[in-house]
C-alpha cells in the first residue's frame, strides 16, 4: 500500500450505546473504512447474514444479547465463524477476557478506546482477514487440479 492509499475494509460496529457507536464510525470512516452499525446482538446477526463484512466491532455488555451470545452464534454458523471480532469492553479483568477468548474473539479492547490502538487492530485483523481469503483460493484452486 502507498502513502497516499487509505486502508479500505468494511467493519460493523456493534454498541447498543449509540453516542460509541456514532464515535466509532466517525474514527474509522475517517481512515477510509467502511462502517455498518448495530445497536445489538440480534441486528448484528441479520446484518452478517445479509452484508459482507471483514471485521466486527463488538461490545461485550448489551441487553438481551449480550457480546458473549453474539460470539457464540458467530461461531456456531459456518458461513461467520471466520470473522474477525475485536471485542470492546469496560471491564478489564481476566475472567472477562478469558470468556471472549474461549469464544474465539480475536482481539479484545478496553473502553475508553486508544485510536491509535484501535486503528492498529483493526488494520491488523484485516491484513489478518485477506491472507486467511488468500488461502482459501489457494486450497480451493490446488483442490480443482
């Protein structure tokens, strides 16, 4: 990628607080991403099933369905479960972050946000994202020979 090119990518934003969700947007719409929102687990679920999506912004703390049932969905649908989760959350202590990583989350931050890291792991969970589709040509295109 050149200076000048801006990173591209399409992230949804779940936050069933819409002042983060909107803030959130703003920050990376401003890097050149695309964003979708979500102010739940379950519209979550219908954009995913509907929307391409590389990456997924998810709050761990929301009602009715909370970021932990939304990862569990996710993984349990063949077509998502290889999505990358960055999971946003107050909490900071190890039992939570084992819960996420048990689930199969790839990256997890703590409110308030650091745009900077922020910026970093989305970056990397989308380079993470395309070598994962490389190599699944790969396989497919070794596969059809």
């Amino acid at each position: 990628m050149t200076a000048d090119m801006k990173p591209s990518g399409r992230i949804l934003i779940v936050d069933d607080d819409q002042d983060a969700r909107e803030i959130l947007e703003r920050l990376l719409t401003g890097e050149g991403y695309e964003c979708l929102l979500a102010d739940g687990g379950q519209s979550c679920l219908e954009i995913l099933r509907r929307e391409p999506i590389d990456v997924i912004l998810l709050d761990v703390m929301m009602p009715v369905m909370d970021g932990f049932q939304v990862c569990d969905e996710l993984r349990a649908d063949a077509k998502l479960r290889t999505i990358p989760v960055i999971l946003l959350t107050a909490r900071d202590d190890m039992p939570t972050r084992a819960q996420g990583m048990q689930r199969g989350v790839s990256e997890y931050l703590t409110k308030p946000i650091n745009k900077r890291e922020l910026f970093m792991r989305v970056k990397s969970q989308l380079h993470t994202r395309e070598l994962d589709r490389q190599l699944e040509r790969t396989a497919a295109s070794i596969g059809k020979e």
